[in-house]
C-alpha cells in the first residue's frame, strides 16, 4: 500500500472514531433542546404541581393531626392543673385535721391532769375520813350510832345526832362531788377521744383520696408525655414533608427560569399584544415601560394586619416565619399584578386558598393568595396593573385580606421593602 492510501485509512479512522466519540454528545444536545420546549417545561411545572399539591395535602392531614393532639395536650394541661390543685387542698385539710388532733390531745392531757386532781382530792379526804374512823374506833367509837350511843343525856343525845347528821352528809358531799366530777372528766375524756377517733378517721380517708389523685396526676403526667412524643413524631414528619414541598417549588423556580429564558420571544410578543389590547379596550390607557421598574402595590388599601418575619401563627399556634404580608381589604376588593409577567400558577391550595403566582424576569416572583377568585390561567401574560382576582378569605385565613409575597431568586423578602408608601399597621 502506498503511503498517499495509508493516509487516506487513516484519515476514515479518525473521522470514524470521532463521529462516534461525538455521537453521544450531539444526541444529548437534540434531547435537551426538545427537554427545553416550552411545552415540555409547562409539563413538568404542571407535574410538579400536582406533587406539590399532593404534599399540600399530607401537610394539611398532619397538621390537623397536630391541631388535634394540641388540643388533648391543653384539656389534658387543664385538666391536670385542676388535680394539682385539688390535691394541694386536700394537702391544706389535711395538715388542718392533724392540727386539730393535736389540739384534741392537748384537751383530752389536760382533761386526765383534771381528772387525776379530782382522785387524788378524793383519795385525801378518803383518807381523811378512814383516818377519823379509826380514831373513832380507837376511842371505842366505831360508828354513827355508837356515837349516838353514847350520849349522856337527851340534849346530848340531839347534839350527837346533830353531829352525826353533820358528818354523814358532809361525807356524802364529798362522795356525791367526786363522783360527779368523775363522770364529768370520764364523759368530757370519753367525747374527745370520739371527735379525735373521727378526724383520725377523717385524716384516713383524705390521705386515700390523696394517694388517688397522686395515681390520676401520674397518669396524666404519662398521658401527656405520650401526647409529647406523638406531637414530636407529627411535627418532624411535617418538617420532612414540608422539605419536600419546599424542594419541589425549588424546581418550579428552576423550571420557571428556564421557561422564561425559552419563552423570552413569546413573551414579549405576549407583552406587546397585551399593550394592544389594552389599547383598544381603553382609549385613554397609556403603557409605561418604565413602570416595571419598581412594583406598584397590588390593592387599594394599605392597612397591614401582619408583617413579614417570624411570627405565631393565628391558626397553628406555632413560632414560624411569616413569608409575606397581609394587607387587610374587604371582600372583593380588586387584587392587580405588582410588575408585568407571565402567570405560572393559578390555582387552590389548602394553605393559600386562591393563589396567583407572577414571574417577573430576573427572578423577581410575585404571589397573591387567599382570593376569593381569580380570573387568569397558568400561560397568560398580564401587564403591572392587570387585574387577577379578587381579595376573599379562602384556604388558611381568618379573615378578607390578600397574604403578598416577593420573591427575588426563589429567597423570600420583605415586601415593604420595595415600596415608599405610608402604610397603617393594625
């Protein structure tokens, strides 16, 4: 073979192998322009739309689990707050019933020192009375009548009698007054111990009534521990949740982006047919296409209700961030696009209700939410000041107001920020 034919070989087999070295590389080019079509774009974004929606779902089902367990956990709060404080005065009546039966036992002591002083006064004078009986039996004298006995004459014999009398009843007083005061101290000492016998048993049965309040509390304490840890199992799979959704509307900006680059020429046919329109519509409509410079505020009011940043939710109950503000109008009220821009979303969600969402260009993204309706689609092009819907109270919203977001590169910002307007704060 001649060395002008080898390099003719030569030559095919390099261009075969570089054909089929850039083969791929040209394939992967044709499938990406046709992957970048803006109808293949609309696709996915409408795809992930519905996963979106999906996931709007499963939070909304969670978060009601949330509000549910939170609501157990405050009756449960309650509920033990009451068992705290009736075992607290079941404390009081008890420390109160021990304090009595003290008292009880310093009367009944002070009864028997009573008692044991009336004895021993009765043990003296039966002492004393045993005492002058001997001596009378000494002196031959061992009774009233011996003494009666004895008397020399009848007006002894009345005195002795006297005497006699004189010493039997005192005897008997003395008898009578002690055994009185006996059964006094016996009956007033036999009274204390019944009362101290019953707040004994009184204390018996507030210490039982106590140790069940203690077995109710313990239960409620494990109860809510329990009502702790679901709301933790909740809330982590919320924030998993939440990620997702999170991380899908990532996409939906990416795509938006790519959409906007793809449409550019669409877009500012759009634009330019919307100007016409407008024209024709109202004679006296002049477009500025300095005006989308800066954003015009989208409602007639300017009362905000609740600013951007962190915040309790008013429904929630939980510390979260605030992505836009809320401008409080009445039902009805005309909502208009802050910028010119293509609609991407136009559509309900449990939290927003209905909500427009405007791409501006440059990343710039607009979001109108909890109208009552709207009145544009997913692929319209609107002008700064277009109508889109109307301001009401659906999805997550405790009263008519449009919730306003900007959006600069998919990062949340604080709409205020973008106007130089006296605002009123509710």
């Amino acid at each position: 073979m001649s060395k002008k034919n080898r390099r003719s070989v030569v030559f095919v087999l390099v261009a075969v192998l570089a054909l089929l070295i850039i083969l791929p590389t040209i394939a992967m080019i044709i499938s990406y322009a046709r992957a970048v079509t803006s109808e293949d774009i609309q696709k996915q974004i409408d795809s992930l739309k519905e996963e979106a929606s999906d996931l709007t779902d499963k939070l909304n089902a969670i978060r009601d689990k949330l509000q549910q367990v939170a609501a157990e956990e405050r009756s449960l709060s309650e509920l033990k707050k009451a068992q705290d404080e009736q075992i607290e005065l079941t404390r009081l009546e008890i420390e109160n019933t021990v304090a009595q039966i003290q008292q009880y036992g310093l009367l009944i002591a002070s009864k028997q020192e009573e008692l044991d002083n009336a004895v021993a006064q009765e043990a003296e004078r039966r002492s004393q009375l045993q005492s002058r009986l001997r001596a009378m039996e000494e002196n031959g004298s061992v009774s009233y009548i011996a003494i009666v006995f004895k008397a020399t004459s009848f007006s002894d014999l009345l005195d002795r009698i006297e005497m006699v009398n004189d010493l039997m009843s005192y005897d008997q007083s003395v008898l009578d007054s002690l055994k009185k005061a006996q059964e006094k101290i016996d009956a007033a000492r036999e009274s204390l111990e019944k009362n101290k016998e019953a707040l004994n048993s009184s204390k018996a049965l507030l210490e039982e009534k106590r140790a069940q309040l203690a077995v109710q509390i313990a239960q409620a304490d494990e109860t809510l521990l329990a009502l702790h840890e679901e709301k933790k199992i909740y809330a982590e799979e919320y924030e998993k949740v939440e990620q997702q959704e999170n991380e899908i509307w990532e996409r939906i900006d990416e795509l938006t982006e790519q959409y906007e680059k793809v449409k550019a020429a669409e877009v500012e046919a759009a634009r330019k047919a919307a100007i016409e329109a407008a024209k024709k519509n109202n004679s006296s409509y002049t477009y500025n296409p300095n005006s989308d410079s800066s954003f015009a505020w989208p409602v007639s009011n300017y009362t905000i209700t609740s600013q951007y940043g962190m915040r309790y939710h008013p429904i929630l109950g939980v510390y979260k961030l605030h992505t836009g503000v809320d401008i409080g109008a009445s039902s009805g009220s005309t909502i208009r696009s802050a910028k010119s821009g293509w609609v991407t979303v136009a559509d309900y969600s449990y939290a927003y209700g209905n909500y427009v969402v405007v791409s501006h260009g440059n990343g710039e993204v607009t979001l109108y939410a909890h109208m009552s309706s709207y009145t544009v689609s997913a692929g319209d092009y609107v002008l700064q000041g277009s109508t889109l819907g109307y301001v009401g109270s659906t999805g997550y919203s405790t009263g008519p107001h449009l919730h306003f977001e900007i959006r600069i590169n998919g990062a949340y910002t604080d709409p205020l920020n973008y106007f130089n307007l006296n605002f009123y704060f509710a």
